[in-house]
C-alpha cells in the first residue's frame, strides 16, 4: 500500500524573527541573541509542533555599516549541539560552506552533531555569497560561480566518502581481546580531485543515521542540477504558487534526468506567516512589526539582493524592471524573487521594501489559521512543495502561533503528523538510512 503523503515543517531560526525590524518590538528578545537558552525554548516549541527540524543560515562577515536589523552571533554547530541536548527528537540543521570549510573538518563537526544528538543532524550546503565572506577567509574575493560549484560538487563527494569510512560496527570493543576497533571496518577514502585531497578515513565513527541529511538552496541552474544529483531537502525560493510550481517541476525533471527518484527530495520552500484568530488580528500583527521598519536600512538590504541604488528613489514611486538575472553576481534566487514581485506587483518602492521586510520575498501568508492552512494545502496539494521551512516575521510570538494555531488545523485535516515517527531527522522526512558503498578503497591496518 502507498504511504500516504504529509506535509513537512522545518522553522529557521534567526535572531528574533525574519522581520527587519522584529528587534526593536518592545517585547522583543533583542538582547538574548546570544543566549543559547533563548533558543533552546524556541526549538523546544518547535519540537512541540512535531515540526522535522530547526534550521541556521550562516555568513562569514557583517557589514558594520548596516546597523538597522540584527546580524550573526553564535557559530550554529555549537549552538545546535548544545540544542540537543535540550531537545529529543527535532532535526538540527545547519548550513555549511563549501567555500569556506575543508571536507575533513566539516564531515567531522556534523557527524559529531549527529552523535550528540542520537542522528538528528543535517547540513545545507552552500557555496557563500559575498566578496567580504571570502576576505575573511584569505582570498580576495570568491571564485565564479561555476568554480564554486564545481568545488562543492567535490566538497559533498569527499564528505559523504568520509561518513561512509567506517563500517557500522566498526567499534567492537573487545576487552578480552584487547581490540578496540575491527580494522577492516575503518578505510582510508583516498581521495584525489581538483580541489581536495584527503586520505582519510574520518576520526568519528559512522553517524546514527548513517549520514546526517544533505540539504541544498541554490536556485541558479547550477545550484539545481547539484541539489537534483546530491540533496535529500531543498530550501527554495518561492513568491507565489504559479513560481512554487515551476521550480518544482524543474527540480524533479532534474531529478529524473539526474538517474533518481523525483520524489526522493523534499522541496521546502521559505513561508512567512502572520496568524490571528481574526484577519483583522493577524493584519494588525504585521502593521506592528511594519511600524518599526527602518527605511535606510530597508533599502540598504534591497540593494544587496539586487545590486542596485534605490536611495535616490521616490518611496511612492513605482519600481523599474531589475536587468536580466544574468548580469547580477550575487545570490541569484533571492534576485529573481525580487524580479517577480516586481513583475506580478507593479509595486511603489515603498511597497517593496513591505514586501521584503519579513523573508526577503518568500511566499507571505496572513490570516486565519483556517486560511492559510487553505493556502498550505492548496501549495502541497498541487505538488509545489513537500512542505515549508518557516520564517517567523517576530520570535518567539509567530512560532508560537503557528504551532498553537496552524499545527492543530493542518492535523485536523490530516495533513500532519500528530507524533513523531521515531528519533532521527531521517525519521521525520521519511528517509532510509543509505546504503555503505561496495570497498575499493584501502583498509587501515
């Protein structure tokens, strides 16, 4: 019997909401960013909602210079262990350069991630955005785009290798025997590209799910066919259902194409929800939050995502077409966001800088919690995503709605699980454990 389909829910975490300007709330936990406490009560509230996981966002510099909205703080490897040991069974994701770090080091820190916290790890893996990442890496800038993904294609080739090095019962510990280790269970990777050599095997055993889950978030066609050949989840971008479903549809031709089953990823696009037991209650919550928008810095975060000079504009204007998407160097998908809000809107720049305010862009959802279950049905059922990766506009406030409010009525209508299926992250997506490879390589001894 074909299992039936449900819904998956991941929230991403970030300072105290996704909204710009969600900090300077008077009841905002501005001054708890640094707390790892702080989220540890926010992953626990997800973890209330049998949401599959949390997820952190990562970036390798901070422009002093943009002082109206909350930056990075804490490194999320080390806050997501410390998270589970608050938690039980919720999935903990991070993003993961593939610019930036070796393959050694970063297969090392997620499979202990995955010890800690009993196989609950996934990581997101990137290839960075910003020049200013790359300067504080020792490099002058970041390589092309197609260098970067040519080097990540490696970076995951070499890291699924080491997670693969050791068999699972590798550890025997045999005390009469005096043999900690089986040693034809352990073997060297050996290997060799263009931008990678590493011996191996890997210093930390085989992972509790065998390998913590690959996820991947590049729009480009680039950034696609990788996810088509590698992820098992895809955060994506997504305005509205009509560009939900046309990434969808691409990723699984991909996918096809690509020698695997088309419904073997996830595609979880970002949602930002504002809920209220009224629509009136629910408008009010983001003309609250929209209050406090600063429109310096507002259009500040518009220019990154574009490249280009909107501090001249006039507010009440309306917005020009962007240029074509190939002539922008930067992150292409948060760009054809923008392009298609500009598209379908026709909006004043004004207008903008309130659709952007919470999300950058992603599908915005706002109403009752029967409407927007509405809305999230009616994406999942027309096969445009597998679910959502949520983008609370205010923390922990939007959280809380969501898993009191939405959560219920999604699982009245049977599209999500009241209980979680069993302990790892590969549980909640409903993912095997994958297969050790056939040995080639040359066994430790």
């Amino acid at each position: 019997m074909m299992a039936v389909r449900t819904l998956h829910l991941g929230a991403f975490l970030y300072g105290t909401g996704h909204h710009s300007s969600a900090w300077r709330h008077p009841d905002s936990a501005a001054e708890r960013i640094g707390d790892i406490t702080y989220f540890e009560e926010l992953a626990r509230t997800a973890e209330r909602g049998c949401l599959d996981a949390v997820f952190f966002a990562d970036g390798h510099s901070v422009n002093p210079a943009y002082t109206a909205g909350t930056t990075w703080f804490l490194e999320p490897i080390t806050a997501l262990s410390a998270m589970a040991r608050a938690t039980e069974k919720i999935g903990l994701v991070t993003t993961v350069s593939a610019s930036f770090y070796t393959p050694f080091h970063a297969a090392r820190m997620l499979a202990s991630l995955d010890h800690i916290s009993g196989g609950r790890a996934g990581a997101n893996i990137v290839t960075s955005m910003f020049d200013a990442e790359a300067r504080n890496h020792g490099s002058g800038s970041l390589p092309a785009h197609a260098e970067r993904y040519g080097r990540a294609e490696e970076f995951i080739d070499a890291v699924v290798a080491l997670w693969d090095s050791w068999d699972e019962h590798a550890v025997i510990a045999d005390r009469s025997a005096g043999r900690f280790l089986d040693a034809g269970a352990v073997h060297r990777i050996e290997h060799r590209g263009r931008h990678f050599r590493v011996d191996g095997p890997l210093t930390v055993p085989r992972c509790p799910q065998g390998r913590p889950v690959l996820f991947q978030a590049g729009a480009s066609d680039t950034g696609r066919d990788l996810a088509a050949r590698h992820a098992e989840a895809v955060y994506s971008v997504a305005w509205d259902l009509p560009a939900a479903l046309e990434f969808a549809t691409d990723l699984r031709a991909r996918t096809t194409a690509a020698g695997r089953d088309a419904t073997s990823i996830a595609i979880l696009p970002g949602l930002v929800t504002y809920v209220g037991r009224t629509d009136d209650e629910a408008q009010a919550k983001k003309s609250e939050l929209d209050a406090y928008l600063d429109i310096e810095g507002a259009l500040a975060q518009l220019g990154a995502f574009t490249g280009q000079d909107y501090t001249g504009h006039d507010l009440d204007a309306p917005v020009s077409d962007l240029p074509p998407i190939s002539e922008f160097t930067g992150p292409q998908g948060r760009y054809a966001t923008v392009q298609r809000i500009i598209e379908t809107q026709r909006p004043t720049l004004r207008e903008l800088l309130g659709f952007l305010a919470a999300g950058g862009g992603h599908a915005t959802m706002i109403g009752t919690p029967e409407s927007v279950a509405d809305r999230i049905e009616e994406w999942f059922v027309a096969g445009a995503c597998d679910g959502f990766n949520l983008m609370c506009p205010a923390y922990p406030d939007s959280l809380d709605d969501f898993v009191d409010l939405v959560v219920p009525e999604l699982q009245r209508r049977g599209l999500f699980r009241t209980e979680y299926p069993g302990t790892t992250l590969r549980d909640s997506l409903g993912l095997e454990v994958p297969a050790l490879p056939q040995r080639h390589s040359v066994i430790v001894g």
